[in-house]
C-alpha cells in the first residue's frame, strides 16, 4: 500500500512531504519558490519541502487526504 507522509516542523518552518521511500533520497533540487524536490537515483520525485511554511501558534495542522478513482 502507498503511503504519503508529511512532517511539519515548527521551529524549522518547513513542511515536508515524502511520496516514496525517504531512504531513496539521491538529490535534492531547489525550485526557487522555496520549494525543494527530492529525488531518487532515477530522478523521480519521491517528496518535497516547503521553505519558510508556518502556522499559528494556536492552530492545528489539518491535512485532507482525497484519491479519485482512475
């Protein structure tokens, strides 16, 4: 089963989301709009940081998650 994850830190102001296995990590490439793709051996992105991403103090991250069938 595919699994997404997604990490937010705080006191780095970056959130994370990993699309494949972090493990498979081979390089990273800045977009520019301090967005970062990481990517495999094969190029493939398999996750991605947000720069500079923040939330309140007194509010909660809320994720939503929606797949359409194909």
């Amino acid at each position: 089963m595919a699994q997404i994850k997604v990490y937010y830190d705080r006191k780095g102001n970056t959130l994370t989301v990993w699309l494949g296995n972090p493990q498979d990590e081979c390089i990273c490439e800045e977009t520019g709009d301090e967005v970062v793709l990481m990517k495999d051996a094969a190029g493939q992105v398999i996750g991605f940081e947000r720069l500079n991403f923040s939330v309140g103090l007194s509010e909660p991250l809320g994720v939503a998650f929606e797949a359409s069938a194909v």
